[in-house]
C-alpha cells in the first residue's frame, strides 16, 4: 500500500486519518518497513469528559488519588487512618463534623501491627462497622501461602478486590514497604509508587499511605520533613502530617502540608485515648477530634514538641544501616539524604567511622561512594577522607 498527497487530502479532518497512517507501511529509502513493537496511542481532548474531584472527605481525602499521612512517634498516625476507616465503615463524621454519608468498604495493609490485639480493637473502639472492614492477609502461591508484599503483590490485591463494589479507602502502613531498592532515591520511589497509584485509580478508592517524619527535622519546610525520598510527597496530590505541641497538655494537630487538588492549610486538633471496645473487657487507643484550625503547615507546626527521640549519633547510625543495606551508595546522595533526614555532618561521620564504613572510588575517573564493611574494620585513608 502506497499514499499520494491527495490520499492525505481526503483523510484529513476525518477520523479516518490516523487509521490509514496506522495501516500504512514505513517507507525508507525504496523499502518499505511495516511498524512493529509496542505502539503509544494518542488521543485528543475531545475523547475526555471534564469530571470534578470526587472528595471522601471535603478538601482531605479524593476518590481515586493517593495520600500521605506522616508524623513522628507517638502521634497516631495509625489511629488516625483507622478512625477514618471507621467513619467510612459505618456512615459516620469525618473530624470536621461533616457527615461521611453512605457506609463504604476499607482495606487496611500493615506489616507492623497485628489484626486481632491492635488494629480491630481500635476499629471497634472508634465504632467501625467489623463486617465493612478488610484486612490484605497472605498471597496463596500453589499449595504455599507467603505474607503479603506491597511492593511485588499488588496486581493479585486488585483480582481480591474486585468483589468489593464499594471500596472507599485502601490504607498501606507502612508505604514505604511498597518501594523496592532504596527509598531515598527519587526514581526507584516513583517507580515504586506507580502501582500504588495506578491501584487507586483502578479501585476508585483513596489510597493512604503511612509513614514518618524525618527525624531532628523540626522547623524546616514540612514537606520536606517525610522520611524518605522527597518523592513520596510529590508523588502524594495531598500530604496531612502530624505532630505534637510543645506543651504537652494541650492537643496534638493533624495538618494539610500540600494538597494539589485544593486548598493547602488547615488542620485539626485531636487527642488520644483508651476508649472501652465493645463486647470486651478491655480498652484500645481512638481518636477525639478537636477543633479546626487556620494557618499554613508552617505556622502551624511551630508549636512542635523538640525532638527527644534519643542519641542522634544512633539515629545516625540506623540511618546509614539502612541506606547502605543494598550496597555502595555515591558519597553525594548519603549527604544529601542524610540532610534530608535532619542529620547534621559532624554527627553522620561519626556514625560512619562507629560502623567502619569505608569511602570507595568506582575506577579512575569515578565517583567517591560508601560502603559497609563485610565483617572486619576498615581504617580509611587521607585521600578517602578527603572525599567523605
């Protein structure tokens, strides 16, 4: 098959043109190539229809999107996406005292908290419907059952989910168990996200992944106080942090740090509680929302309670361990990391000469990087250290 001018003349301005370029042979030179491999399909605006946000909770959550909820240790992060999942379980309120209105389904992941003594009863305590909420268990492999992966399993979730016609919220604690490789790096974190997203999406579900701060990281910009790449705000259309004031008798806050889909501040006051779980003898953590609150992440956030959480060199440490676990890692990226994380130089080098970790040059024209050790000490030299 061959096209003149005037076969091009009498496809344009019909739909008809992209099927004949489609069905028509390459020509190179006086050969002609047939396409093949993959093919990328372009569509014009017209194949879209304008759609509003579809909001769970007005302004916090959207159907369809991923969030974030971050915060230091002992701030509920956990509580907080349960006590959601509870109001979306039974029709209840959202925090602001809005009505969540029609009872939907949740999934809940966790790789740190068992179902039966922590998560259930917490559901139950802040008045979850038990029959509305769904715990991811094992991945069946044959006759062999093995724990559920986030980063590897989520296209067996959505086959799982698809008998589940009313999902509202999928929540994954921690997320950062869905990024395989090292999680401080933006490109291996996005990729690791894709499917979390794509997931969402698909499910039409809002997607809340949990995690921390970075530590001794109080009062710099707060979306970039999420542990981690910096990846996982951005990929994130909102990001709800929360931490605890300075004096300790008054209530903690939930804050909005970025929301692409609306407006980015505010936030909401809460403490928690041992609240009795129904049809048990025994009591479990819930939240109690508090009043609004006006103003941006910053200024609200600057009430923070200074970081006690221990030796910073042992933080240090724990930081190195785990960035250097897959391997060599370039100098460059540890300090910006480690940066990232609240770290301060002086106490990261000391961290690196306690874990005897060495500076390394891939070849003659390579890069400075770290390394752990196999087993012995290693003492570095004055040309490695001019390059820590």
């Amino acid at each position: 098959m061959s096209l003149d001018a005037n076969d091009i003349l009498l496809a344009r301005g019909s739909d008809g043109l992209r099927d004949v370029f489609d069905a028509a042979p390459r020509r190179n030179g006086s050969s002609l190539i047939k396409p093949s491999g993959p093919s990328v399909s372009l569509l014009p605006g017209s194949a879209f229809t304008p759609e509003a946000i579809r909001w769970l909770w007005r302004d916090w959550l959207a159907r369809g999107k991923f969030h974030i909820l971050a915060g230091a240790p002992g701030t509920g992060k956990t509580t907080i996406g349960l006590s959601l999942a509870a109001a979306i379980s039974s029709g209840g309120h959202w925090p602001d005292g809005s009505d969540v209105g029609d009872a939907g389904d949740v999934l809940i992941w966790s790789g740190e908290d068992g179902v039966s003594d922590t998560l259930l009863p917490r559901l139950l305590a802040s008045g979850a419907d038990q029959k509305r909420v769904h715990f991811v268990g094992s991945v069946g492999d044959g006759e062999k059952r093995r724990p559920f992966d986030p980063a590897s399993d989520m296209p067996h979730l959505r086959k799982a989910a698809a008998d589940l016609t009313n999902i509202r919220l999928l929540i994954l604690d921690p997320v950062v168990a869905a990024v395989t490789g090292d999680s401080h790096k933006n490109t291996e974190t996005r990729r690791g996200l894709q499917p979390v997203v794509d997931l969402g999406a698909e499910l039409d579900c809002a997607v809340l992944g949990i995690t921390h701060l970075s530590k001794n990281t109080s009062g710099r910009e707060p979306l970039d106080r999420v542990a981690g790449s910096l990846a996982f705000g951005a990929v994130a259309r909102v990001v709800l942090l929360t931490i605890k004031d300075a004096d300790r008798e008054k209530p903690r806050r939930l804050v909005r740090a970025k929301s692409n889909l609306g407006p980015d501040d505010g936030g909401v006051a809460y403490v928690l509680f041992g609240a009795p779980v129904p049809g048990c003898n025994f009591s479990a953590q819930r939240v109690d929302w508090g009043e609004i609150l006006e103003g941006t992440a910053r200024e609200l956030m600057a009430c923070e309670q200074p970081d006690d959480s221990g030796d910073a060199l042992e933080d240090a440490e724990e930081f190195l361990l785990d960035i250097l676990r897959d391997g060599p890692v370039a100098t460059k990226e540890i300090r910006a990391a480690a940066s990232a994380h609240g770290h301060k130089p002086r106490t990261v080098d000391r961290a690196k000469q306690n874990l005897t970790i060495t500076a390394t040059k891939a070849g003659f024209d390579g890069g400075w990087a770290w390394k752990l050790p196999e087993a012995a000490k290693y003492a570095n030299t004055d040309e490695e250290r001019q390059h820590d």
